[in-house]
C-alpha cells in the first residue's frame, strides 16, 4: 500500500475515484459534496492522503483548517475555531475490500503526524454514534476525547442521530 498526500497537484486524477468512495460509503447525510471535497483536498494548509493500491485508490483521510467549517455542528460552536491552530478531519474512509487491514489506522496516524509537523496543536473531528463506531474507537486510541454531544443533526430518519465532536490534543513537536 502506498500513501500519498492529496492536494492540488493529484485532484483531478483522484478526483472520480474519491467521489465514487464517499457516495458508495456514507449515507447521503454524511456526504461532502464535490465542491467541499475539492475546496478541502486543494487547500493550502490541507492535511489530506490517500492510500493507493496500484491504481486503486483504497481509501482516504481529509482535512482543513477548522476556520472552514463554521456552518458545522461542532466547530460552530468550538472556542477553537479562529484561532488558527485546529485541523478538521473531514472525511475518513476504507473501502469495504481493504478494511481491517490497518490501513485507517495508517493513515491517521500520518495525518496526525503532518498536522503536528506543519503547526496544527489539534485535531477535531465529527464522529456518528453506532454508524462510525469503528472510526470513534480508533479515535479515541488515537487520544480523542468527546467535547460536544450533538443530537439531531443528521435527521435522515437513521438512529441513533448522535454526534460526537471530538479533539484530539497534539504534542509539540
Ligand atoms: C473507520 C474505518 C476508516 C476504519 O478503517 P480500517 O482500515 O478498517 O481500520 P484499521 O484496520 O486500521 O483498524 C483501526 C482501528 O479501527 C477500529 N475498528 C476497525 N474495524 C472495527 C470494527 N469492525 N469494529 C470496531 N472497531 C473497529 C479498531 O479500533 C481498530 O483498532 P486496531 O488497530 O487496534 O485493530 C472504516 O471502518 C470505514 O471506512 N468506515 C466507514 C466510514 C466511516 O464511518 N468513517 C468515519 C466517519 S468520518
């Protein structure tokens, strides 16, 4: 497996296959629309990779200042947001093919690792109580606590509607 990071020089040729992803993974609810894919992935201070099997992409981890999402549940209300110092993970996913394999956890952690590098103290993040399970308990071994319950939010009729917001505190490097 290869990791890569994703940014303006690879979007177009990820483009498809990252959109393709994040339709077949998440419930529309979840789902970032192309142009907030882009605008996140092409961002200068994004901290955005993909894991690359061949020429198939396996899986990805999005993220973008936290100044970005303020229209979100979450980083709304999140004293954080403004100080310029907080990632946003967007979006994580697996293709069903590749998981249990490690590779969420890979990537992640190389995440976590660019962020810290490149000046981000923390990282927050949404997680979906039951839907998300598998990525709120590689969160929180990943050092995540819950700083927000938010109820309601998603309303597609799919419970539970339970959000956790979540930081995850950097060490300096
Ligand atoms: C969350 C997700 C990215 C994990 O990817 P993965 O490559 O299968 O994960 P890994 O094999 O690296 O496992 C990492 C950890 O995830 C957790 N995990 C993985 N599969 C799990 C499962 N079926 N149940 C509970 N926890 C699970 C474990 O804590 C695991 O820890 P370990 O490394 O000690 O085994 C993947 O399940 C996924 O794409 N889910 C759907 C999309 C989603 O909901 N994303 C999160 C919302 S942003």
């Amino acid at each position: 497996m290869q990791y890569q990071r994703l940014g303006t020089h690879n979007w177009t040729q990820w483009r498809e296959a990252i959109l393709l992803l994040e339709a077949q993974i998440y419930e529309p609810s979840r789902q970032d629309t192309p142009e907030t894919l882009e605008r996140i992935i092409c961002d200068g201070q994004s901290v955005s990779l993909a894991a690359i099997d061949g020429d198939r992409l396996a899986g990805f981890c999005l993220g973008a200042p936290l100044e970005y999402f303020a229209h979100v549940r979450g980083p709304a209300e999140d004293p954080a947001r403004g100080s310029e110092s907080a990632l946003y993970a967007a979006d994580t996913l697996v293709d069903t093919h590749y998981r249990g394999q490690g590779i969420g956890r890979e990537l992640k952690a190389r995440q976590i690792e660019a962020a810290r590098s490149e000046g981000f103290t923390s990282i927050c993040g949404r997680n979906r109580a039951g839907l998300a399970q598998a990525m709120w308990q590689l969160n929180t071994s990943l050092g995540a606590r819950a700083v927000h319950i938010i109820e309601k939010d998603y309303q597609d009729g799919i419970e539970p509607d339970i959000c956790i917001y979540y930081h995850i505190a950097l060490s300096v490097p």
